[in-house]
C-alpha cells in the first residue's frame, strides 16, 4: 500500500528543507518525501473522500490512513 490522497505528501529539498512540485523536480535533484496525516478530519470522512480520496483521482483502491499504513 501507498500513501494516498487526503494524507499530505511532500517533496522537499534536502539541501534548503523547501518544498518541491513534482513538475519541478528535475533527475538528480536530492529529495525527500515525508507523509503526514490530513490536515482536518473532515477530508477523511466520506463527504471528504469523494473530493480527495483516491477514487477521485482514478485509484481502483479504497482510502487507508497514513497511520494505518505505517503500523
């Protein structure tokens, strides 16, 4: 399993600690990528999940939070 939407993923710069798009990450650029769990309860509720959840993006994979995933 992955870590999926609602639960926040980013991309940061090792070097400088800033936050990095994907679009702008470029071969040979050190990174690393650090889960979290979303910001407010409300995203992991149904109502949430059906704008956030990875369905919503065509995942064929239902949600499973962060903190279930890293046990």
């Amino acid at each position: 399993m992955w870590v999926m939407s609602p639960d926040i993923i980013e991309i940061i710069d090792q070097k400088t600690g800033e936050p990095i798009t994907n679009t702008d990450i470029k071969k040979g650029d050190e990174v690393s990528v650090i889960g979290m769990k979303a910001s407010h309860e409300i995203f992991r509720q149904p109502e949430g999940l059906e704008v956030l959840g990875p369905k919503h993006f065509g995942f064929d994979t239902n949600y499973v939070p962060i903190e279930e995933l890293m046990k």
